[in-house]
C-alpha cells in the first residue's frame, strides 16, 4: 500500500492537474511521485532547487508547471529539445508523464547531468538524451536535427530565445516561451526580432497555477515564413 507522503502526493498533484484540465494516467502519477523522492534525496547535497522549498511548492512550482506543456506535446513523433533544464524542468517531468515523445535534455552542471541520467535510469525511460553542454554547441545539437518542439525555463527572454534557436531548421519546428505576467510587453519588445528571424507566434495558452494563482503563459512561435538563406 501507498504510504501517507505517497497518498499526499498523489492527491495534491491530481487535484494541481484537474484544476488545468491537464490528464495524467496513473502510471504517470507513479513515475512523477518516484522523481519526486529522487528529487527530493539529491537536493540535500546538489543544488536542484530552492533550498527550503516545501512539498507543495515543489509540486506546484516544478511539476505542475511543467506539465502545463503537456497539452502542446500530445501528437506522435514529439522530440522535445529542452535547453538549461536544470533538474528536468519541464522536459524530464513532462516525459515521466508521457514516455512516448523524445526528449533531448541539454545541461552544462555536470552534477546535475548525472542526477537526470540517475532519473532516467530509475524510471526505466527511454528515448532520454542528456547532453552535458550549451545550446550553442554545433557538434552535439546540429542545427538539422530532427527536433519538434524546443522549450526553456532557463531563458527568461522571447527575442534573446528565439534568436538562440534560430538556427534549428527541421521543418515545421515549435519554439515554446514559458513566460510570466509579462509576458506581452516581453512580447513587444520582441517584434524586430520575430521579423528579422520570419518567426510568427501560432498560439498563446493562458493560465494561473492552482495554489498561488502565479500568471503562466505559453508562446508558441514557428518559422512558417522561413525561406533558405532567412535568419
């Protein structure tokens, strides 16, 4: 039987996905709620996260936020680039949800390279890619690479993201900015940038976490206008 902590989580992460209308089965649920210990049992000698953060804000702040994407990655043949994604934040919670996409994980802190392999490892994942460098690195990430979706949290700003995946060119590829209340004066900002680049934003999902009402927005950019030679 599930212990209390276990019965906790479960509820208090059920509960996060049911208020954004967001489905996880229950081996997803089991999946996360392993992570979760793991995450928990590392960040007491790697810094993963906040010192101090409690269960509740870990859910809240890390996995729910995360799954926020999920909607967006639903399709066949998903493979999701997340650059600087620290402790697998969304990436690696988002393919604990649903293993069938492929993710690509890029993260230069060796020591937390080791703890998303460990993760990897532990939920029996496949498909999981950890790349121990910088997004700028042509030998590891080609530009050509068959990648469907790329996403950050690391990156806090819409032109500087954009212009730094610029050079991913498979055909039909999704940029997804995770961004604030602030998002649309970021946006504004933005507008050379997105000419310059011919990137031109499809979709714009709104919404607030479940226990603090945060502010969350997801910015869906495509090149639909990129000719040879653009950018």
């Amino acid at each position: 039987m599930a212990d209390k902590k276990q019965d906790l989580f479960i509820v208090k992460l059920r509960q996060g996905l049911a208020a954004l209308a967001i489905d996880v089965n229950d081996t997803g649920i089991d999946r996360l709620y392993r992570y979760f210990l793991e995450l928990k049992k590392w960040s007491t000698r790697v810094n993963l996260i906040a010192k101090g953060s409690t269960d509740d804000q870990i859910i809240e702040n890390h996995f729910l936020d995360s799954l926020t994407l999920l909607p967006l990655l639903l399709e066949k043949n998903v493979h999701l680039l997340d650059i600087g994604t620290g402790a697998g934040f969304p990436g690696l919670v988002l393919k604990a949800a649903f293993p069938k996409m492929t993710i690509t994980l890029v993260e230069p802190r060796l020591k937390r390279v080791s703890f998303l392999r460990h993760v990897a490892r532990t939920l029996e994942l496949t498909n999981v890619t950890v790349q121990a460098c910088r997004v700028e690195d042509e030998n590891v990430l080609p530009g050509d690479a068959p990648y469907t979706h790329i996403t950050s949290r690391a990156v806090t700003d819409i032109a500087g993201f954009l212009d730094m995946t610029a050079r991913f060119n498979n055909p039909g590829l999704e940029v997804i900015c995770m961004k604030g209340p602030k998002w649309s004066e970021e946006l504004d900002g933005a507008r050379a940038v997105l000419e310059k680049l011919h990137y031109v934003r499809t979709a714009t999902f709104s919404h607030e976490l479940p226990v603090s009402r945060a502010e969350r927005t997801l910015l869906v950019f495509s090149r639909e206008k990129y000719s040879e030679g653009a950018g």
